[in-house]
C-alpha cells in the first residue's frame, strides 16, 4: 500500500501540451493513462531503473505540484515560524524528497489499474476532489485513491493526495513537527537534507 500510494501520487499529474483549461479529472485520467503506458512499455524503470524514474517524475510532474502550499501544510503552524529563507529552503528539499520517493515507487509497478470515479465541479468553484481506485491484479484489495486539486491563475494544481483517508501531508506532519519541536526549524532543514543527501525514500504509514 505504501509505495502504491507514492507511486500513483507520482503519477498524478504531467506536464502536456494543452494549451486551454482542461477539467481536473480530465486532466488527472488523461495524464495518469498516459504514465502508467509509458512505465508499463519500459522495462529499465519496471526492473528498477531509478535513474529513469527520476527523470521521468521530473519531465511528467514537477510542473502541476503546488509544492509552496504542500510544504506549508505538512509544516502547519510551524511554517510561520519559518523565514522567508527558510521557508524556500524547505520547500526545496521537501521538493526533492517527494521526487525520490515517487522515483522508487515508479520501478516497483505491478500492472494496477486504475478506476476513476464520477465527477463534478459547480461552475466559479476553485477547489476539487478527484477520487480513483487502484484495482489490484488477483485477491488484493482495491485502494481509494483522492486527489486534492486547486485553481491558480493559470491551471489546475495538486496540493494533497489522500489514500484511505490518510493525507500526504498529514503523514509528514507529525514527525517535521517533532523535528522543530527537538531542533528548531535549522534542525528540520538539516534533517530533510540528510535524507536527500543519502537518497532516502520516506514511505507513507497506513
């Protein structure tokens, strides 16, 4: 279930060439469709290729994640502590974290499948929920699988995923807020850039 959940995040959103406004859940179907074909076809990323991975989140991700506003909700109250500075700091690594770990999920896909669930957005509305299933292959169970869009001035962008009613940055939460509370924001920063530095992987809890 973990690396599903990190894996499926990863793969989320790409970026496309459409140029008008797309749907999120058009957006999300069209661009995961997308990714899992090219992972199910390479088969240096399926025999753990992570190089291959890495550049694949970075060319198909990077571009549709609010990484600012992920930061500062896995941070919570901690993130006015924070300095400008600091703050892009954190933003950063945090950044770099999630590309790892989505990397390391990306080469252990098993040919899941995923179901996307009825949509609807009023009109003028700016935020949205796209809820999927991962079908697993034989007896496994399916996994519910949300995505937490919003509207910027230009596009759709994701600031959460929720697994099993378990949020992406509600899992960080609690250990960056054990770090600040132990070592001050500094004391976070070196952390998170500890993990990058060794290419640690966080997994997600259940």
């Amino acid at each position: 279930m973990k690396s599903l959940f990190v894996f499926f995040s990863g793969l989320l959103i790409a970026t496309t060439a459409m140029t008008q406004e797309v749907a999120p859940d058009v957006l999300v179907k069209t661009v995961t469709n997308e990714v899992l074909e090219i992972v199910r076809k390479d088969k240096e990323i399926q025999s753990g290729n992570t190089r291959k991975a890495i550049d694949l989140v970075e060319s198909k991700v990077l571009g549709h994640f609010n990484f600012t506003r992920m930061t500062q909700l896995a941070l919570a109250r901690d993130w006015r502590q924070a300095s400008a500075a600091q703050q892009k700091i954190l933003t950063d690594e945090f950044h770099v974290l999630l590309v790892r770990t989505y990397s390391k999920a990306l080469t252990e896909y098993k040919n899941q499948t995923i179901a996307f669930k009825p949509f609807s957005l009023k009109p003028g509305e700016t935020d949205a929920r796209v809820r999927t299933e991962i079908r697993q292959s034989g007896a496994g169970k399916n996994i519910e699988l949300d995505y937490y869009l919003e509207k910027s001035a230009a596009d759709w962008k994701v600031y959460d995923i929720e697994v099993g009613g378990i949020s992406l940055v509600t899992n960080y939460r609690e250990s960056f807020a054990a770090e600040v509370r132990n070592n001050g924001i500094d004391g976070l920063i070196k952390s998170l850039q500890a993990k990058n530095k060794s290419g640690e992987a966080t997994s997600v809890k259940k």
